[in-house]
C-alpha cells in the first residue's frame, strides 16, 4: 500500500472545534515526487462557468456507478492518469481505507458512497462553510510546492464558527499535508484566496468525500 493506513487508523481525531485531524505522513517522499510531478496539466480540467466552483476532475463516484449512470462521470485512465495516480485512485476507493476511515472516526461508512476528485484552486474567495447535508467527512490530499507560504494564500483554515475571521488553524497546502473533516453543522472551514499568480497554478489537492447513502439515493429519485 502508498497510503500509511496505520497512520489513519490509529490517529487521535480533534474534537474542538469539531471532529478533525492533520496528517503529513501518509504517503512516502518518493510518491509525493511523482505524484506531483505527474498531476494532470492545467489543460485537462473542465472550465466551470460558475465563478464559485474550482475546476475538478472526477476520477471515482460510486454512487453513479451504484444507479448506472454514466454521463457525469470521467474514471481513469480516460483522464490520462499516471501509474502512479492510479494506483493512489485504488487505494482511496479501496475497502481497507474505508475501514482504516471508520476507526478514526468512530463512524459506520460500511454502505456509504465515495467519491474523489483531483483539483486545482483559482484564486477566488470560498466564504465560510461547513459542507451540505448528505456529505459525511472529507478528506483533502495535498500536492503543492513543499515551500508554499502563508502570505500566498490557498490555506485551509479551520474557523471557530461561521465567521471567517474566526481562524482556529491554517493549514498550508504542501506536498504530503492531508487533512480529514467530519462534516457537522459547525464544521465551519474556508480556504483563503490565493494571492500569489504563481502559486496559483500549484495548488494542487486531491478531495475524497464519504456521503450518506440514503440521502444521495432520495436526491435521484426527485
């Protein structure tokens, strides 16, 4: 395995401000290189015509392979992915880091959906949020360059509550920075706006996401 599932299951999770951990240990140095080195290009993401929505690439989404639609999805290798990505893409839709997920956690993700995306963030402005209902947790992966800085931007901070000034931890997107949230009504997080043109290009994550199964499969049916 790339992934320190170790790590996951016996992290200690945060329970202030809300359920959440850091990790910077996951994946080894080697793989972080290449992973990084080979994230697809800039030119391969779709434009989003919303200005709020960062351009993603969905790689995995079993709840539309669950209802057996196809038309939303763009599953590797049709994405070009290196061998490298693949393997990660796996090991993240695999059942062992369900498994490793669920005993940091404490929660029942046995029957839930998954589903990730590869993203780059423009510099725009998120606004506090603590995700919608029907999404469990999220688990955000990391690949930027390893000397980002404060002062560019892109950080994701933890917030104390809705207000964005509220900024309980910033975490900077470095090359192996990862960290899991446990969506909850004041799961209260932003990422703040890239302020750097460069670094804007190098913000690169993946983001997995649990959602609760009998929400998604209530949505399809309206």
């Amino acid at each position: 395995m790339m992934l320190n599932l170790d790590a996951i299951s016996n992290g200690i999770i945060q329970k202030y401000p809300y359920q959440w951990i850091f990790f910077d240990n996951l994946i080894p140095k080697t793989q972080l290189i290449e992973l990084r080195n080979t994230f697809p290009p800039i030119e391969v993401f779709p434009i989003r015509e919303q200005p709020h929505h960062r351009p993603a690439i969905l790689v995995y989404d079993e709840f539309q392979e669950f209802v057996g639609d196809r038309r939303t999805k763009n599953f590797y290798p049709n994405t070009g992915l290196s061998s490298v990505w693949q393997v990660l893409v796996e090991e993240l839709h695999s059942n062992v880091y369900r498994e490793s997920i669920a005993k940091l956690t404490g929660l029942n993700l046995e029957e839930q959906f998954i589903s990730i995306f590869l993203s780059r963030l423009d510099p725009i402005v998120n606004g506090s949020h603590s995700d919608s209902e029907g999404i469990i947790l999220s688990h955000l992966l990391y690949f930027g360059r390893e000397d980002w800085k404060t002062e560019w931007g892109g950080c994701l901070q933890i917030l104390l509550n809705e207000k964005l000034e509220s900024i309980f931890q910033e975490i900077l997107p470095r090359n192996g920075t990862s960290v899991i949230i446990v969506r909850s009504e004041n799961s209260w997080h932003n990422v703040s706006p890239v302020s750097s043109q460069e670094a804007s290009q190098d913000r690169l994550n993946v983001l997995v996401r649990f959602y609760d199964r009998t929400t998604l499969l209530e949505r399809a049916r309206v």
